[in-house]
C-alpha cells in the first residue's frame, strides 16, 4: 500500500513483518489463487482481524510486502561498479533471483488482477515495476554518459522494455526459466542493442560452446 493505513492501533513491525513475509512464501508456494487472508494470517502466527484491520485484501499485503522487499533490497537497485553492463548484469540477477524464490507468483497474481482493475494497476506500477525500470534505466543512461554505451534515449527505454518484457514473457508462458542464464543473455542482448564496445566480448560470453575442430584426413 503507498501509505501505512492510520485506521486500529498502532501496528507491531515485528507482526507486520510476519505477515508481509508470509504473503510472499505463501503465494510462491501455493499460488496467488490458493492465497487467503486466513492463511496470512495462520502462518504470520497473529489473528485474522489483525491482518483485516491493516490490509483490506490479500492483493494490498502483497504490494506492501513487494514494496517492503524491493526497500530492503534497495542496495542491489542500484549498482555502480564503474562498468554499466557489470551494473545491468548486477540488477538483472537479483531481480530474477528474487522473482524465482520469492516473488514470481505473487507477481503473476498481481497483474492478472491489475488487467481489470485501475487502481491496482497504477499501485503496482508506482510500488513495484515502475523502480525496477527506472534503476535499469538510471544504469543505462550513465553508461550512456560514460560513454559505455551509444544509444539514443528513445532506445534506453525499449531496452527496458526488452529486459523485463522478456521476463513477463517468461514468467506468464513458463517456457523458459528466468534464471542467471537470462540475465547473462539480456546483459550481451542489451549491449548489442545500446551500441556498447563491449558487445562482442558480452556475446562471445553466451555464446554456445565451439565444437571440435575438425580432423583432417592424411
């Protein structure tokens, strides 16, 4: 939620934190349909209303508790090694991490539920997506001003576009993982697209094994 509701008494952190938690365990484990306030509530070991009178509904939990997370990982939003495609390859796997262990089913939920209803929507943008695309951008563009990188601004953002787009793709389809492998494509994917001097090296890197050199006869 964007703001600590101010209805009931002031809420415990530690019960709070229960509860944010175990929305996102939960979900993961048994998917955003199966996800009920009751079962929030058992797991986070408080009451029921405890977990009303601070969150309307199980979709407002979660964006608290996508929120939350995304603050306490805010270290690995934003990474500055000096080399921008280090930095992409840097947010690119603790993003997709996250989203394996944690995070991809109540994702997944969220946006379904999104599709029909604004409000939600914008939250989830403001709350969620929308941070991630502005650090990978914020990457890009100082790679851009470094010099790393050659691209146009209109091409920063289709690059996002292409990094999480990827994602969701893969995410909803499930016909391919979003693991490290990913990242490591996305990260030679991008430096070919932005025009970086690296992405010879960034491709070489991915590229599938070289067979054995063939024999000759004599």
């Amino acid at each position: 939620m964007d703001e600590t509701p101010s209805r009931g008494r002031p809420r415990s952190e530690t019960a709070r934190r229960a509860v944010l938690d175990a929305a996102l365990r939960l979900c993961q484990d048994g998917g955003y349909q199966a996800l009920t306030m009751k079962g929030i509530a058992e797991s986070a070991g408080v009451g029921r209303q405890t977990v009303y009178r601070w969150w309307p509904a199980k979709q407002d939990v979660l964006i608290d508790a996508l929120r939350d997370l995304g603050l306490r990982e805010a270290e690995h939003l934003d990474p500055d090694s000096g080399d921008t495609l280090r930095d992409v390859r840097s947010l690119m796997d603790a993003t997709f991490a996250l989203t394996r262990q944690l995070t991809g089913k109540a994702l997944i939920g969220l946006m379904a539920e999104a599709q029909h209803d604004p409000g939600l929507s914008d939250r989830l943008q403001t709350t969620v997506i929308g941070p991630r695309r502005q650090a990978l951008r914020t990457i890009l563009a100082r790679g851009v001003a470094r010099g790393e990188l050659t691209a146009e601004d209109w091409a920063l953002d289709l690059a996002v576009d292409f990094a999480f787009g990827t994602m969701w793709y893969r995410l909803i389809s499930h016909h391919a993982p979003v693991d490290a492998r990913l990242a490591e494509q996305i990260t030679a994917g991008l430096a070919t697209l932005l025009g970086s001097a690296a992405a010879d090296g960034a491709r070489a890197a991915v590229s599938p094994p070289a067979g054995p050199p063939p024999t000759t006869a004599g």
